[in-house]
C-alpha cells in the first residue's frame, strides 16, 4: 500500500509540467469560471440567477449614465431569449465600443472624474455579459455618428463602419443569453419588475420603460417600503430620511424578525455589508438615546423594515456580484461607514422623532411590547435551545452540506467558494424514503436535507412560543440558523419537497405557514421554493423521457410512437437515488414562493390555514373538477 501510494506521488510530481500551466483569454476564464463573475448559473426561478445578473451588469451602466447627470430615461425590452436596454446618456466613445465590452479592465470607471460613485469599478460587467451570450450586440451614439459591433459568446463577428445618424446619445445593448451555460431558463416577471422597481426608488425622476410599461418613483425609499409592506400591518407612518450620499426609511410592523433592503450607488447588496450593520447598529443607539432607556437591542429590531441607501466613492464589495459591500470608509479620507450613518441617524433620526410624538410612542409601544414576548419566552426557549444543542451534536434529521451561506471564506478557493454559498440549498423533505433519495443523489458541497417526521403542526395564529416548545420546528429553526434574523441563514435557496399528492400539498402548506407566520421575510427575500419532480416517466428501449405534467406525458408518448413504457411516480421514495441526480442537479426545477405587492399575509393564512371558512367551502365547491376531464381537455390541446 505505501509503495503504491508513493509511486503515485512520483507520477503526478513527473506529470506537473511547464505543459500544465495554461492561460485564459478573457473569454475563456468568464466562460469556464462564470460564477466567480455571475455568481450561481440557475434557470431564471431564483431572483438571483444569472440571467438577471445579465440584465443589471448592462442597465447598472445606463444608471451611472443618469447619476453623473446624462440620461432621464432607459428603454428595457425583455423577451423570452432576448434582452434590449437603451439609455440616453453620453454614448461610448465610438474608437472604444468594440473594447469596452470585449477588453478585459478597459473602461471610464477607473477615471474617478468621470464616475464619481458608480456601482461598476472593475471593468468586467459588460464583458461577461458579452462571454455568457450567444448573441450580443452593442451600438453607441455620439453626436450625430453611430457605431455598431456584433458577438457571438465573446467573439467579435462583426464590427459596422462608423456612420451618419439621427438618433439620440446614447448606448444600445441588446443581448441573448447562452443556452449552453443557462440550460432551460426563463425570465420570471416578477422578479424583471421588482429589479426594475429597485433601479426607480433608487433614483428618483428617473423613468424606465419595461416591456411598454413606464416605471417611476418620486420618493425613492418611501416608495419603495410602501411597496413591501402593507398599511394594516405597520404600526406607525414610515419615516423617510434623506442626507447627503444617504437616504433611510423606517417602521415597525405586527410580524415576527427583521427586514431590510440595502443598496450601495444604486446596487442591491442582497447580502449587506458594512453599511448594514453600521445601520442596526446606529438604529439601536440612536432609540436609546431618544427614550434614555437601555432596551435590548433585539427588541429595538424586532418586527422592523427598514431600507438604506447609501452613495461611497470605490466601493469594494466581497465580490464581483457585488451583493455584500465590504468598504469601511464612505470616501478616501473620510468618516468610517459606522460614524457616517450613526451621525446620519443620530440627529435626523431623534430629530424627527422630537417632532412627531406621536410616531415616538408608537415606536415605543412596540419595543417594549417585543420586550415582553422576549421575556415570556426566555425560559422555554432556554430549555429548547438546550435541547437542541443536544440533538445538532448527532441530529438525525439534517444531513449538512460543506459550504454555508454565512461563512466567511479566505485563501486561494475564496472567490469560487464565494460564489457557490448561492448555490447553497437545504431539502425540506417528507418521511425516510424520500430522505433516503435525495441524501443519496445531492451535491454534499452546496445541498444539504432536513427529514420531516410527518405533518408539522399547523401554526397559524400560534404565537413564537410553538417555535420553541415544537421539537421538529425547533431543529428546523436551528438548521436554519435564522433565530436571530436572515444575517445567519445557512443556506441561500430552502426546497420543499414533498410529493405530488394532497398529502404532499398539505405538508408544503403547513411548511409554508410556519415560515410566512415566524420568518416571512425568507418568503419575502426570495430563499423558499418548491421542488418540481417528475409525475411520470415515458420510455421505449432507445430514449426515456420525464414528464412534469400530463400535457408532458401526451407529447412524450406522441414523440416516441408505439406503446411506449409509462411510470407515475406516487411518491418521491419511489424514484431511485441515480435518477433523483438528474432532478436536484443543474437542470433542477424549482418554483418561488412569490409574495405580491398586494397579498396581506395574516388574511391569506387565514383563508387557507384558518378554521374552514366558508369563503374557501365556496370556492372548493365551484372550482371541484373531474381528473378524466382534466385529462381530455389535455389530449385536445395536444391534438
């Protein structure tokens, strides 16, 4: 064994050649690493896929073109595999339109003059859009003169001589992402709409033009909270505040945990950063002082939304996605991160609050209303808390996985380990079998599985204490790490994956009642999906198909002809591990829970978690259908 060992040592030592070492063109390292510069790859089901990275690496441009003062409009126009944005800024230099989008660090955001707080500073955006796209197209527009340059996943096919024109300044973009490294994605519309609403509360007066709707924000974060709350639930008017390089908006609501939404010169950082916590931080100090009373800093925090946005010269985020902001300072020289925002709040925060009593009380009246839930908490969720140390030193029902999206990675992986924590997801799964699956077939660097025992309790109008008194709620919570708020979260995407029967959707319900009524802003952030796994699966001896639904089937059975062999998978125990990979892999698909803007979330688990109502007796009778009818109208459409 050890002379075995030792002459395999010897070979890859002789096999280590001046032949090994490679180097990438530009091109070649974006498309071979493409989540060191993207992050994760996806679909297009996760907001944070890489088709929408895509769409803010070119309209993050358009924005620096309208923060410098050029450019009130941007034209965006989505389609299925085709993407177009044209602002009205100051057009690329004509001589630089071919290297700005294909020579790798070339561009003005190095001039700090002519950029003084953009979102890009690196000079990659526009080239891994350009590397990632099967097609990719750019024109610019300078004073009357238009110049046009065409790609094909990175590679100049087509460079147009430089002509006459009557168009406005400006830039054109217009881009299809690669098949080959987004496989079957789609663009879901409500996470296109929320992007592009982000980019209007961000940068009030500018208009968007989306898919021929405008979009428009006059009062940035004001708009944006009102957007992501609802009037029933807050318990006092949002403050809105607004200073130099800083805009801040705050209230208080009924629900359980924190929610906020930062930004950095414009860019979502999904992840925050220094600018975050310098934000709690200065929140807690700040309500200190005002009341002159020691509160504890979770019950100051408890129930808030908040957003901050602020505006720093080179800024450094933790990586090319720029969804954490690691800068200290707010400009070379200047105030560190905490002392700017806590001497932002610190005075216009206790100034509005001197002046608007009212708000002050009420603010007050839910702090020390989170102080008293804490208190009548503690001993059992010291008890719980115990009890779940025990059980995470051998919990039988989490199989972890090695990368987690709270860590902190250093050393020579840093970046791609980085970039994976997106990739982190943890399987919500009912009962052994289906445990047994998916542990078996899962990527035990990013995927991780939590075995339910049965169905969970339904929680609806239960309070926190049923969190901690529920042992099965209690490890999930655990496994989670989200008992102290979103900034712990171990995994990015959580999967519920039940099967396809009504007790497979009952169980998804109760998960999703548990996590809308203790930790809705997980289903607000966009982390909780569900798992699609296949109901049938249609084969003959040369091809095998699977099929997610009976229209699926129909055409599976069309294109292979004959008597084809059909399967329906009752359950997810019933698929084998080797073919359970294929559905928890790349081509994974995955459904968001999506909250719109409208939905009130207490009177939606009311409706379908309550006692039964009558409102839902109503609509089960005048929706009830037959599956035989179901079935004919889907042979007809296929027909």
């Amino acid at each position: 064994m050890a002379n075995t060992e030792k002459t395999d040592k010897k070979d890859l030592f002789a096999s280590y050649t001046e032949d090994s070492i490679r180097s990438l063109d530009w091109r070649e390292h974006i498309r071979l690493r493409p989540g060191m510069y993207i992050g994760k790859l996806g679909d297009g089901s996760s907001a944070d896929d890489g088709i929408y990275i895509l769409l803010k690496e070119v309209t993050d441009n358009c924005i620096d073109e309208h923060t410098m003062g050029f450019g009130k409009q941007v034209d965006i126009k989505v389609t299925e595999h085709m993407v177009t944005v044209r602002d009205y800024g100051r057009g690329i230099p004509l001589g630089k339109v071919v290297d700005v989008v294909s020579k790798i660090n070339t561009g003005a955001k190095y001039d700090s003059k002519a950029f003084q707080k953009s979102v890009g500073l690196n000079g990659v955006g526009t080239k891994a859009v350009n590397a990632l796209s099967s097609y990719f197209r750019v024109q610019s527009v300078r004073d009357g003169r238009m110049k046009v340059a065409e790609f094909e996943r990175g590679v100049l096919t087509k460079e147009h001589k430089e002509t006459a024109t009557n168009e406005e300044n400006g830039t054109l973009v217009t881009f299809s992402p690669d098949d080959t490294v987004f496989k079957n994605f789609r663009y879901i519309p409500e996470f296109l709409e929320n992007q592009i609403w982000n980019y209007c509360f961000l940068n009030a007066g500018l208009t968007i033009n989306f898919n021929g709707k405008k979009y428009l924000s006059k009062n940035g974060l004001l708009d944006l909270l009102q957007r992501k709350t609802n009037d029933e639930e807050l318990r006092y008017p949002i403050i809105h505040l607004r200073g130099e390089d800083i805009e801040v908006a705050i209230t208080h609501e009924n629900q359980y945990g924190e929610e906020y939404y930062s930004f950095v010169n414009g860019q979502h950082t999904t992840q925050g950063g220094t600018h975050l916590g310098a934000f709690r931080e200065a929140f807690v100090k700040t309500v200190r002082d005002f009341y002159k009373k020691d509160y504890d800093a979770t019950d100051i925090r408890a129930s808030i939304c908040a957003a901050i946005s602020v505006r720093v010269q080179e800024p450094v985020f933790e990586s090319q996605t720029k969804t954490k902001l690691g800068s200290l300072t707010v400009y070379e020289g200047g105030p560190s991160m905490k002392a700017f925002v806590l001497d932002f709040l610190s005075k216009h925060l206790d100034d509005y609050l001197h002046r608007n009593p009212a708000v002050a009380d009420a603010m007050k009246k839910r702090i020390e209303q989170s102080e008293r839930e804490r208190k009548e908490l503690a001993g059992v969720k010291k008890l719980a808390n115990e009890r779940a140390k025990k059980a995470n030193l051998h919990n039988r029902k989490l199989r972890d996985c090695r990368i987690h999206m709270n860590e902190e990675y250093t050393g020579k992986e840093k970046a791609e380990n980085e970039a994976r924590k997106l990739d982190t997801t943890i399987f919500i799964t009912e009962g052994d079998s289906a445990s047994g699956s998916i542990t078996k077939s899962r990527n035990v660097e990013t995927q991780a599985v939590f075995s339910l025992r049965g169905k969970p309790l339904n929680s609806f109008g239960l309070t926190k204490k049923i969190v901690y008194e529920n042992e099965e709620f209690n490890l999930l919570q655990h496994a989670l790490n989200i008992e102290d708020g979103l900034e712990g979260l171990r995994y990015n995407n959580i999967v519920v994956a039940t099967d396809a029967d009504v007790d497979g959707m009952h169980i998804r319900l109760l998960i999703l009642t548990f996590f809308l009524q203790f930790f809705p802003d997980l289903v607000k952030n966009g982390h909780v999906y569900i798992l699609e796994t296949p109901l049938f699966r249609v084969r003959n001896k040369q091809e095998t198909i699977y099929c997610y639904s009976e229209e699926e089937k129909q055409k599976a059975v069309k294109k292979l002809g004959g008597k084809p062999e059909i399967t329906r998978f009752k359950g997810l125990g019933e698929i084998s591990p080797d073919e359970f990979g294929r559905f928890i892999g790349e081509d994974m698909r995955i459904d968001p829970i999506i909250l719109s803007k409208d939905i009130h979330i207490q009177k939606l688990l009311e409706y379908y978690m309550g006692k039964n109502t009558q409102a839902r007796q109503e609509f089960i009778i005048n929706n009830l259908r037959h599956e035989k009818d179901v079935i004919e109208e889907v042979q007809e459409s296929v027909k």
